[in-house]
C-alpha cells in the first residue's frame, strides 16, 4: 500500500481499544491465529476511502498494489506488477500486472481493476481529498491491454513511481453495481488479493482475517489474524498476560511499570523502535484568536514539553520542532524547539495586545476574552492527561481553556470539519517526504491542513519540491521549510513517540525491520492450548 500520511490513532490514543464485554475474554479454539490488541474499531475497511491506522494495519493483509516497499532496504519491489518502465522524460510509467493473480472470491485481477481504482479516486464524490491531492498532476491512465496499465502526468514528479506503484486498488466487479462508493458494503466485506482474507467483523467485539488460500505467494505459518477490541488499556494488558492477547503495543507506563518482570520478559518479546511519526497540539489559524502567529508562539512557549514527555512518557521519545521524521536527513536539526519560557510567552502576548484590562484573571482584548477550546478524543488517556497539564499550565498566565472530549468517530468528524479551536493528534508518515498533504494552502478546505496553515513562501517550497529530482536539493528546501514552521507554529510540534510493541513468544523469527513487524515470516514456536 502507498506510503499514506494516516492519521495517527495508536500513539495518540494510547494504544486503546473498544471493549465491548460479552466474550471476548474468552480465547478462541484456534491453535494457528494470532489474537491482536486493535486501537480503535475502524468504520469501514476501504482503503480508498480510509485515513486512519486502525483501517491501514488490517488492509495491510488484504489488499496489494502494484509496488512494494522492501522491509530492510526500503527500495520499491514488485508486488502485483511483473515489470514496469519510465519513459526518458519522467510523465510516461507502465506497469505489466502479473497474470493469474486472483481476488479472494476467485475472479482474476486485471488492468480494469487498476483504471477503476485510479478513476474512483479522481472522482470528487469520492471521499478521499487526503489521497487524491497525490495524483493531481496525473492527465490520465490508460488500460494497453488486460495486464499493462499507462499513466501519464502533466509535469515531473519526484514520487511518481511510488505514487502510482502504490495505489491503492480495489475489485471493479465488487464495487461498480452502481451503489454509493462512500458507503458501499464492501468497505465492511473486503475482497484483496493479499495473503489474508477477510473473514468476519463482529461490531464492537472483533475483525477476523483467515488465510488466503488462493494467495500466489509465500503462505505465512499465521492461519488466522484476530483483532481484538477492548476499550481500556489495562484491561487490555491483562488479557496479554492471560493469553488471550498475542500483540499489543502497549503504554508508556505499562512498558516501564507493568511489563518488566522476569515472568513477563520470558514469556513475551518486548520490541522497542521508531517509526516516522509525530504528535502535536494544533492552532486553528482560520479562528481569530489563532490568526496571530505571535500567539501561537507564546503558547507553544508555555508548553513545557520535556516535562511532559517525563511525566505522560516516562521519557520515550525525542522533542522535535518540525514536521519531517527526526532520523531522516530533512530534518533540520539546527532549528531547536522553542524553549519553556512562561515570562517569554506573557511578554509576546501583551506585544500583541493581551493584557486583563479588568483584573478577572483572564487576558482580553478589544472586549474578547483570551478563552478557547481544546478538542480531544474521548479515549485518549494521553490526550486526557496532556490537557488538563496544559489547562492548568495556561490559567497561570491569564489563559481559558476547556476541554471538550468526543468519541474517535466524532472526534475525526470535528477535525474533518473544522470545528474546533485547538487540537492535539498525531501523523504517521510515509518514508518519501512530500509536505503538500499537510501544509499546502490548498489542502485548507478538505485536505489535511486542518489548522489552516497559509504560507506563500512555504506554499511555493512545496510546489518546487514535487517537480525537483535532486535529493540535496529536496533536503535545503525541506530544512528551509522547517525553519518556516518553527517561525509561524502552526502546531506545537511534541514528541516522535517509539512503537512499543509486546510479542508473545509463541512466536519466533520476530524481526524488526527498518519499515516495522512482518507477521508473514513469524513461526509459530507453541501452539495454543
């Protein structure tokens, strides 16, 4: 699947997932599955559709696409495709489909399959503006013949291969009945190509993947993949240790705290690594109060986040002052987050004109009172926690902060919409860097620049930066870029949290690899009883 900026679900929320009661403590009689802790209950399986990491971790083992990411090298593989070429000047890829690949219900993949896939996610009644902005400079795609499939672009770009090797393709013959795309009950059902197929969704209990019988390539040992949902972590933790859990990704402190014990270190891996990724605590700029980047200054200043890395996370993770991944080579360290400075913070404030004119404790100007809201998801015991620090942390300095709590599903609709004042969430990344999905100003309206950031110079970096094929290039744009975020603060940039990942070993040849766990080569060591 392509490299998706996705909204970030299991760092922000803790790892948590919907527990729903009636049976599932109880572990199914199944010697060859692998029961695992889901985040939170996705709303469909579509993954044209989707943008969220629940969906994403189980579509990784039902759909395909043309290309793949190597797990060790990273480089792109073949995956669908048998082969494909570039023409000489960059706008011309085609991709030769492997024959005899089948969907799960038996009907063969073709090139039909990829044109439908691509003409669905051009279409604007589609709902999936995070994906389409990353085929805008397409003209076109062509079906040559049953298995070769041509796309054409307008102009160069960088990632085109990895754009168009990675769509996201989904079955014509399932989804073209004339039934809503956005709703259709395929997005509940799925039918891939990969080496697990779907097999049942118990809403508010579990998804349940069985092996792919009919899979062309190597048959992992795993003969059943069970997401689990369960709604408090410790609830969660404790069915790991009773066995009905084998995978969670768990707490920072149930890492420390809960999960140290020489006991649980033998029966379970603990895998401790980076992913790129970030959380952060997000302004709306289209909101008056946050228009002023002086504003948004000062309180990223009263955030103390090496406090708060030390009290939510015990410590696990690194501070970072800008969006690119903190181990890649875009990011500029030469720019440092900006310190925790409160009497920095109250003097920017009265520069822009913020001062308790009438001794209520609470900062106005021009007749408004400094007071807003800060949206989180009500599952978030991270979020929970980051909030009521920052309420009490901001009052000391004439600010008014509420909290307003929504369940995930409401929550994304609220961020989806604009309605809200400030934010905290998190993104996953992809390995190739393109900004345009976050931060181009055209993204205000229904991409994912959620916080309306507008920028002229930044807007005109990103677009230079798709059409440039010089990786040194790409980098002094991408540290120039950085150092206009940590000017302007459209975030408050937090933390690059670690994956903290409990593996029980029934389980060997459990590797981590530089793009994460891959489950298709794990060995069942001890069968459950």
């Amino acid at each position: 699947m392509a490299d998706r900026i996705t909204l970030i679900a299991r760092l922000i929320l803790s790892s948590v997932i919907v527990c729903a009661g009636c049976g599932v403590h109880a572990r199914d009689n199944d010697a060859g599955a692998i029961f695992i802790h889901l985040g939170a209950e996705p709303g469909h399986l579509n993954p044209i559709t989707s943008n969220d990491s629940y969906a994403s971790t189980i579509n990784d083992h039902i759909y395909e696409s043309m290309l793949d990411r190597d797990y060790d090298t990273l480089a792109l593989v073949p995956q669908l495709a048998e082969s494909w070429q570039i023409s000489p000047d960059g706008l011309l890829l085609t991709f030769r489909l492997k024959k005899g690949v089948l969907w799960s219900d038996g009907v063969e993949l073709t090139s039909d399959d990829v044109i439908y896939s691509y003409k669905t996610i051009m279409d604007p009644k589609t709902a999936c503006a995070p994906l389409r902005v990353y085929y805008m400079d397409i003209q076109g795609a062509e079906k040559l013949d049953r298995y070769t499939v041509v796309f054409r672009y307008s102009r160069q770009y960088f990632r085109a291969l990895e754009i168009c090797g990675t769509i996201p393709i989904v079955p014509r013959h399932v989804f073209d009945d004339g039934t809503d795309f956005n709703i259709h009950p395929a997005g509940r059902r799925p039918v891939g190509t990969g080496p697990y197929m779907f097999e049942r969704w118990d809403t508010g209990k579990r998804i349940s993947l069985v092996r792919n019988e009919r899979y062309r390539g190597r048959a992992p040992e795993i003969s059943r993949i069970v997401y689990k949902v369960v709604q408090e972590p410790n609830v969660a933790l404790q069915m790991l240790k009773k066995g009905e859990l084998d995978l969670m990704t768990v707490r920072p402190i149930q890492w420390v705290r809960q999960t140290s014990t020489e006991k649980f270190q033998k029966a379970f891996y603990k895998l401790e690594y980076y992913y790129p990724n970030y959380n952060y605590i997000g302004w709306n700029a289209q909101r008056p109060l946050f228009s002023d980047r002086r504003v948004r200054v000062a309180l990223t200043h009263l955030v103390n986040r090496e406090e708060i890395l030390a009290k939510l996370n015990f410590g696990l993770g690194k501070v970072v002052s800008g969006s690119s991944y903190i181990d890649s080579r875009g990011y500029n360290r030469a720019v440092k987050p900006w310190p925790h400075d409160p009497e920095r913070a109250r003097a920017i404030l009265r520069e822009a004109g913020w001062a308790d004119t009438d001794n209520d404790g609470v900062l106005d100007k021009n007749g408004a009172k400094f007071s807003f809201s800060f949206t989180i998801s009500s599952t978030s015991k991270f979020a929970e926690r980051l909030a009521t620090i920052l309420k009490e942390d901001f009052s000391r300095s004439g600010i008014e902060m509420s909290i307003l709590r929504y369940e995930w599903a409401v929550f994304v609709k609220k961020l989806d919409e604009r309605e809200f004042d400030a934010v905290t969430l998190g993104w996953s990344l992809g390995f190739e860097e393109d900004p345009y999905q976050l931060w181009h100003s055209s993204q205000i309206k229904q991409g994912s620049n959620h916080c309306g950031f507008a920028h002229a110079e930044a807007d005109s970096l990103i677009e230079r930066f798709r059409v440039e094929f010089n990786e040194e290039a790409r980098i002094k744009m991408l540290h120039r870029f950085h150092e206009i975020l940590h000017e302007e603060q459209p975030y408050t940039f937090l933390f690059c949290n670690p994956n903290l990942a409990v593996v029980s070993r029934n389980y060997d040849n459990v590797i981590v690899h530089p793009r994460g766990l891959d489950m298709r080569e794990w060995k069942v060591t001890r069968r459950h009883e």
